[in-house]
C-alpha cells in the first residue's frame, strides 16, 4: 500500500473508530441588543407627547439596552441558578434565571378561512429610482392556497428565522422573568467579569472589555428629499457592525381598509428580503454577497421616490448586525459553553411634520399671522383619539 493510501486510510479508521466529544454539560446564551427610535423607552412610564413626537421621528428619546439570558442544562433547569454581573451594568449582585411558566393550551375554536383582501406592493433596492420590474404586486384576493410567490415566500423564511430564534430551546432557564423584569440603566455596561452558578450546572465564567459592549444607538433619520422626492434616510455608524439592513412598510397613499399595503427593502435584489434579527458574522458575509445587506461602511440609503410617494407616512426598521463572542470551559470536550449576539435597531415614522402637527394647519390664517405651511402628516393624526393632546 503506498505511503499516501495508507496515512489516509489511517486517518480514517481513527476518524470513525473515536468517540463523538460529548456535548457540554451546560450552554449559556446572552442577547445584546440597543433599541433606539419609536418605541425606546416605552417601558420607563408613559412619555409625554413631546417624547413620543422625537421617539417616532427617529430622534429617540435615549436609546434602550435589553439583556436576554438563556441557560440550558443537559439534565434539565430544576433547581437554582444566578447570573453575577459586573457592578458597570447597574442591576445589582445577581440577576435570576427562572424556567419559563408552562404555558396553558388554547381553547380557542377555529373560525372558518376569511380570504384576505386588498394589494402588496413590493419594492427593494436603495436608489433614487426604483429598478425595472417594480413593484411586484400581489393581489391577496387572488392568492391559491397551497400556491406562494417568491416574495411571499422570502418573507416567510425571515419570519421563520425570527420565531425560530425567539422560540429556541423553550425549557431554558431566563433572565428576564416573572420575578425579576427590571430594565438596564441607560448608562448601563456588559465590561468586566460575569460568572453563573447554578445547583444544576458547571460554573460558568467569561470576561468581557470594551469593543464587547453594548452597541451604540444607530440615530436612524430622514437627512432630507432631493427634488426627485426621494429619501435620504441616514444613520450613524457603530464600530461593531457587520452589516445593516432596512425596511419599510406602510398603507399607500390615499387608501382605505383593504387597499394597498407597501413594503420595501434595501437589498438590491427581489426577493432578497433581510432578516431584522440577530445574524452570525459568517451569514452576514453572505448575505453581503447575495445583496441582501448594506456594507459596514454604508451610512446613507435613498428611499426610491416611488416608494416615498407611495407610503408618506411608512414605518420605516433597521437592523446594525453585531459581532458574535464565544467562551468555552476548555478547547476540547468543554464543560460549558458561552455565545454573546449583537444587534442595533431603530424604527420611525418618515414624513413627520412636527411644526406642522402643532400647528392649526386646516383653519385659516389669522389676521395678521403669516400663512401656514402645509401639513404633511403628523403625529396629531395617528394619536388623535387615543391620547389626549395638551
């Protein structure tokens, strides 16, 4: 037998005669993520008018740090365990990890299928312009069940990944929880030592420095219109993004209940629809490739004219994806392992006139007063009935 057969025949029956490494006794999972724009500090008391008018025009109000902690046992999550933060992170000496409540079946009785209606109209790619062949539009009237389009269908896999995500290993034991649900301080910190103990599982312990924070908020904000009437919509960089991703949705222009719904993505191919959730370096690179995300070094993206035209007031998402971190208790055969994910979001509500919506814009001009501006759409509208405005 020639040297070269017999190293890889060698090779191959130490391959299948060892034995698979066992799987770590226990796996800690810890979710990072900074919220800024609509929504931001939702949870610190209800905000006053003039918070929720820069909340929603993408100004923030402060940006939101949220911690999810996941432990999972190999034997199970019975018993006691405690995530030891740094004192930087402002949550005091332990933080709880509970199993989650059993959660009681529905009763609920199936109601018969109510075909939808009205229009997607489905636009992508970050231009002045639209590309050919749009929009795509999907008449939901006229949808066969058991028949999905390419679009659809590439919506339906994000929505997948996201569900996938928030419904992993559902026995693990969590932080927040129904005893402790407080939220991070502003000014709150991930740097410095982190250890869990618990009475099921190894101790697991992992230091984090400085480039492992928090991620900055990203400031998503209309920088404008050209004369086109397309969008300028920017963001500030964040040193730890692999990549961005934006989308919008709304109800086009003019129509009412049942009309056309209207959804853009920045990638630059149809059915190419990112994912607003946490990805891995490694997809993110090929996501790049596919032009589903913009580069890290992308900080500007024009909402075509025939989108801005069509959805005035459309919400408008983004996604900073993050850096991963791994810990383990040893190279080889580790009792424990650690992985850290990234992100940054933002949402607003393009197309907010906030003078305008403080402003008496359908009643005539004084006598005296100079003529009003024109009201594009405010936050009076969408409030309006809802909450009282002063």
């Amino acid at each position: 037998m020639a040297r070269g057969t017999w190293l890889a025949a060698l090779a191959a029956t130490t391959t299948i005669g060892a034995a698979p490494a066992p799987a770590p006794l226990a796996s800690y999972t810890v979710d990072v993520a900074t919220m800024s724009g609509l929504g931001a500090g939702m949870g610190a008391g209800r905000p006053s008018l003039g918070q929720m008018m820069n909340m929603m025009s993408g100004g923030g109000g402060g940006a939101v740090r949220t911690l999810e902690l996941r432990l999972s046992a190999r034997n199970g999550v019975a018993g006691t365990a405690n995530h030891l933060p740094p004192p930087t992170l402002g949550l005091g000496p332990q933080l709880p990890l509970l199993p989650p409540e059993p959660v009681a079946a529905s009763r609920d009785t199936p109601t018969g299928f109510e075909r939808p209606k009205g229009r997607l109209l489905i636009y992508w790619g970050c231009g002045e312009h639209v590309g050919p062949n749009q929009p795509q539009v999907i008449d939901l009237a006229k949808i066969i069940p058991g028949q999905v389009s390419p679009a659809m269908m590439a919506m339906a896999t994000g929505a997948r990944r996201v569900v996938a995500h928030t419904t992993l290993d559902p026995k693990a034991a969590r932080w927040p929880n129904r005893r402790d649900d407080r939220p991070v301080p502003g000014n709150g910190s991930l740097v410095g030592a982190h250890r869990v103990e618990a009475s099921y599982a190894p101790p697991i312990g992992f230091t984090l420095g400085a480039n492992q924070d928090f991620m900055p908020a990203l400031g998503l904000r209309e920088n404008g219109a050209l004369p086109s009437g397309a969008g300028r919509l920017g963001w500030t960089l964040a040193s730890q993004a692999t990549g961005y991703a934006l989308g919008l949705f709304g109800a086009g222009a003019g129509s009412e209940a049942g009309g056309d719904m209207i959804i853009w993505s920045s990638a630059t191919m149809a059915n190419r629809f990112p994912d607003m959730d946490y990805l891995s370096p490694a997809e993110v690179r090929r996501q790049l490739a596919t032009g589903a995300v913009l580069g890290s070094s992308v900080s500007e993206c024009l909402l075509p004219a025939e989108v801005a035209r069509a959805a005035p007031a459309g919400v408008v998402t983004m996604i900073g994806y993050g850096p991963e971190a791994g810990f383990a208790e040893a190279p080889k055969a580790p009792k424990w392992v650690a992985k850290l994910r990234y992100k940054s979001t933002a949402t607003m509500i393009r197309g907010l006139d906030m003078e305008g919506d403080a402003s008496r814009s359908g009643e005539p001009p004084r006598s005296g007063e100079p003529p009003r501006k024109k009201k594009r759409f405010g936050i009076g509208d969408m409030l309006r009935g809802a909450i009282p405005v002063p």
